[in-house]
C-alpha cells in the first residue's frame, strides 16, 4: 500500500492527520460545550445576546433547528469524527485507513452543506464551527493527496471501499454515545426547572436594583394594567429586530404571556443596533433596523401586529423591498420621515445612556439586545423559559405575599 497517508507514508503527512483529527475534537468540545451553554444556561449570567458582530454569531448555529438531531448535538458526531481521525493516525492499519477514508468523505460533504447554510440561511457564521470546517477539509485532502498508489485510478476505489468490521464497530460506539449525550440533554433540560431555576432565581434577587428609564416605551406587548408599574411582572425589554437572540427571547415571552396573562406588563424598548439612529453602534451593524422601529412605532394600534410579523419573517425584514411592503401593508409609509416617530424613538433609545457604563468606550450603558430590566433588576441576553419562568413566578408569589399582608393587617375603622 505504497504511498498510504497512515500506514507505509511518511511521518509528517501522518502527523498532519493526527493534528487535523484533534483539531476536529477540540473544535467539536467546544461547539457542544456552546451548545448546552446557549441553550441550558447554568446561571443568569449567561444569557446570548447581540453585542460583537453579528455574523460571526455562534448563537445562531446553537438555537437553529440543525444544531442537534433528537438531542445530540451536532458537534457530537465531529466529536466522533476527529476521535477516529487521530486514533487512526496514532495506531494505523489498513482497514482503518480505508473506514476513515470513507468517513471523511462524507464528512467534508456534510461540512460544506452545513457551511451553505449558515451563511445562505442563518445569514451567519459560527467560529467554533468554521474551526471543525477546516480540520476536516484538511483531513480529506490528506486522506486524497496520500491515497494509496493502487486507489488512484479511481475515486470510488479510493473512497468507497471501508471495512465492514471497522464501520460496524464504530456504528455502535457511535449509537452508544448518542444515547447518552440524549440522557445528558435531557438531564440539563430537566435541572432548568429544577435546581438551576432556583440558583437562577436568588441569582436574580441577588442583582442590584437599578431605576426605570425617564421614558418606558407606551408600545407593549402584553398591558395587565394601565400604570406600567402595577403589575405583579414588569418587563422592559430593550431590543432589536434584527436580532437573533431578541427573537429567541420573544419566543420565551410569547409563551409566558399566556401563562401569566393579566400579571404581566411588557414595554418594548426600541434599540436598534443600527448607526443611522443609534450612537452605541460605530457601524451598521443590523442595517435596517432603525426603518423598523420607526414602522412599528409609527401607528400604536398597529404595533403588536407589525411586531409579531418582523419577529416571524426576520430574515426577510433584512430586505428594503419586504420592509416597504410592510410598510404599505399597514399603511405607515409615513414613518420613515415623520418627526413625532423618529423623535420617540431616539428618545427612547437614549435612555440606555441612564444606566452604568460597562465600557469607557461607549456612551451608553445599555449597549446590547436583548438587555430586560424585570421590576427594576437588569438581566443581559437571554433566559430559556424555565428559568423566566422561575423568576416570573416568584415576583407574582412575592407580589400576592404582600397582599396577603395588607389584608391580614387591616382593620376596619368604621361604625
């Protein structure tokens, strides 16, 4: 097997696949680590939210619909991949070669379909990930550029030719783990209304308070009362609608509306991460998110229906032409160049100014999305809903405590 990448070559393609291998298992560590971090959060400091740049985002891969299959993430089978990659490097032999050879192949196939879609669909690109791409380009060309002398007269032979035995013992070890990283997600789903609500929610009790904005956004998306602050939840919600993770958190919302309906108060505090009208933001980060803004705010009555749609056609609102047809559709072309709208909008964009600055460098202290301020405690990115969930129900359990209070203690005065 003259001129073979592991078994007779030389030493040093050999050790450029181990290093490809472990570079392919040190990339997919950390993309799982993300994912679990992303979506099962172990403390309420580690919320995702819109700050750096908005396409090298490895939040986008983390809460997409590709990023497990049945709760294994996807990281796991490149964890897999480069496992195999190295330890064939390290103890080589002809029908591992070949296995992995075979593997390669249809994992550089897999790489650049995942590729595609995150820069064609997400509109984003994770750096973990973009890591794992490279060492697994990497590892395929050397498993091409060394192939066997006798497998160069065709590609089938070179790549389609692994051993049953390997490819069966490695279809096991692969099911195996599987199987346990579906106990392990479903362990840290299950400890998010568990124990790590509970440290997320003295977490929260444990912030310091901090004021209302001078001006609370008259735009809500759920109203209990008429005076923002009688309600058991209050919730200003400084966001972007071009943001992923503001969309993610919408999500979240959406759904504890309804749970806690009539207890619940949201203000939506315009924040578009957007230079034309935001001085936070040295650059267009989320070109056309001030245009948004400005559309949604335009017309009050309008508002919620044309919040629900940016949020369910994000990607599209990217686009001029789709953004000036929501426009016409409810009838506030008008926007765009009315005083009174962009007025209220800067204004309130400028409250993030009022806060304590996280950086000399920015005049503002809140300068990400989403940042909520729950009954006047600030939370940075976002929550899944167990762990809101969880501090949503102790202000309503803190809030009717108190009533209870007031009623035990009153004592009727009259006749």
């Amino acid at each position: 097997m003259n001129g073979s990448l592991t078994v007779t070559g030389a030493l040093r393609p050999r050790i450029l696949s181990f290093i490809s291998g472990l570079g392919m298992v040190v990339a997919s560590v950390l993309t799982i680590d993300h994912f679990f971090a992303a979506n099962f959060p172990s403390s309420i400091f580690e919320g995702s939210f819109c700050d750096i740049n908005s396409f090298f985002n490895c939040d986008s891969s983390a809460y997409s619909s590709i990023s497990e299959i049945g709760g294994v993430p996807m990281g796991y089978f490149g964890l897999v991949v480069g496992f195999l990659v190295a330890l064939g490097a390290l103890f080589p032999s002809v029908d591992f070669e070949r296995t992995n050879k075979t593997i390669a192949f249809f994992n550089a196939l897999g790489v650049i379909a995942l590729l595609l879609y995150s820069v064609l669909i997400l509109k984003s690109l994770c750096l973990l990930c973009s890591i794992y791409y490279v060492f697994s380009l990497l590892s395929f060309y050397l498993f091409w550029k060394y192939r066997a002398r006798q497998d160069r007269g065709s590609f089938l032979t070179s790549f389609f030719r692994p051993s049953l035995k390997h490819t069966a013992m490695f279809a096991v070890v692969l099911l195996m783990g599987a199987y346990a990283m579906t106990l392990y997600h479903q362990a840290r789903h299950e400890a998010q209304s568990g124990g790590v609500a509970a440290r997320v929610v003295k977490q929260y009790y444990n912030l310091p308070k901090v004021e209302t904005p001078s001006l609370v956004s008259p735009h809500r998306t759920a109203k209990a009362t008429e005076r923002f602050e009688d309600a058991p939840i209050q919730v200003i919600e400084y966001a972007d609608f071009l943001c992923p993770d503001c969309r993610f958190l919408n999500e979240q919302l959406d759904r504890l509306k309804e749970e806690f309906n009539g207890k619940i108060n949201i203000a939506f505090q315009y924040f578009p991460l957007e230079a034309t009208c935001n001085d936070v933001v040295e650059k267009d980060k989320h070109p056309g998110a001030c245009d948004l803004s400005y559309m949604a705010a335009y017309n009050p009555d309008a508002f919620p229906a044309i919040h629900d749609e940016i949020f369910a056609n994000m990607e599209a609102a990217k686009n001029p032409a789709w953004r000036a047809a929501l426009a016409q559709k409810y009838q506030v072309e008008a926007a765009l160049s009315d005083s009174a709208t962009r007025a209220l909008v800067h204004q309130i964009i400028n409250t993030g100014a009022e806060y304590e600055k996280t950086s000399e460098h920015y005049a503002h202290g809140i300068r990400s999305t989403p940042t909520i301020i729950v009954n006047n405690r600030m939370i940075i990115g976002t929550l899944p809903y167990e762990q809101l969930r969880a501090i949503f129900q102790a202000l309503v359990d803190e809030h009717e405590k108190d009533d209870q209070k007031f009623i035990e203690n009153w004592v009727e005065t009259g006749p």
